[in-house]
C-alpha cells in the first residue's frame, strides 16, 4: 500500500528513516509500520500534531519581504518551543525507565535542534545524549556508542 505522492517526492518513516507506507491523520507525518505510528504518537506526536500541521503547511502567499520575515520568526520561536517540549518529554520518559517512548521525543528534539541551530552546533549534545541513554536503557548499545561518538 504504497502513499499517493509527487513524483520526486520521498517519504521517509519518522522513528527510523525506512521508506514509509502509513500517514499520520491529525499530521504530515510518515511511517513505515503501524508499531512506529503508536510508539511516535504515545511518546510526542500526540503532544506536537497541531504544532507540526502549522510548521509543514506551505505559505499561503509570498506576501512582502516584512511578512515573510515575521512568518520566519513565528516558526523559529514555535520551532524552539517544540524542542523544549521534546527535551522534557524524553527526559521525563527516561526517568520511568520508558526507554521505547523516549526515542520519538528525543529523535524530534535533535531535529528541532538542527534546524533551530544548524548541524554543528554544541545545542546538539543534549539531544544525542537523550538518544544514547534512551538506547542504552534498551540495550542497544552500538546505537547508543554511535551518539555519543557524534
């Protein structure tokens, strides 16, 4: 059951990047299998769905240069609200030893971070910090040494 989709474009499973086949229905979001649909959904997507319609929806209109600037500054400023809300919801998770639903925070809150800060910055360490504990709580270790390595 292959997505209806432009041409060129790929969708890609939001917990681990595999081509995917299920749509989120409150948000644009993708998976490749059912579990990762409800393990994304308990763990933050029920939190963000609102919020990530909004960040993903296409402008309305070009509009004036002023225009655009201020629709970037409201997403930038949602965009660091989500990061917080991801960080502390993975943190959360983590302390009641649900390693399984703070993968889905923490994998957002590292994509929140990139894209709030770039690819290189030091605001990324937490983020994989997250994923690392979250792996090793699930005995993941190889996963949990590449985060920490990066």
């Amino acid at each position: 059951n292959q997505l209806a989709r432009p041409k060129a474009a790929k969708y890609e499973c939001e917990v681990c990047g595999k081509p995917a086949t299920k749509m989120c229905s409150e948000c644009p979001t993708y998976y490749c299998t059912q579990e990762h649909f409800d393990v994304d959904w308990r763990g933050i997507r029920n939190l963000i769905a609102q919020d990530m319609v909004v960040l993903r929806e296409r402008p309305k209109m070009i509009g004036s240069e002023e225009e655009r600037d201020r629709r970037a500054e409201e997403l930038l400023g949602i965009r660091k609200e989500l990061l917080e809300l991801c960080t502390e919801t993975a943190q959360k998770f983590l302390v009641q030893g649900k390693y399984e639903l703070a993968v889905p925070g923490a994998l957002q809150s590292l994509k929140f971070a990139i894209e709030v800060f770039g690819n290189e910055a030091t605001e990324l360490v937490p983020s994989y910090l997250l994923l690392a504990e979250a792996n090793l709580g699930l005995r993941r270790l190889k996963i949990a040494e590449e985060f920490l390595s990066l």
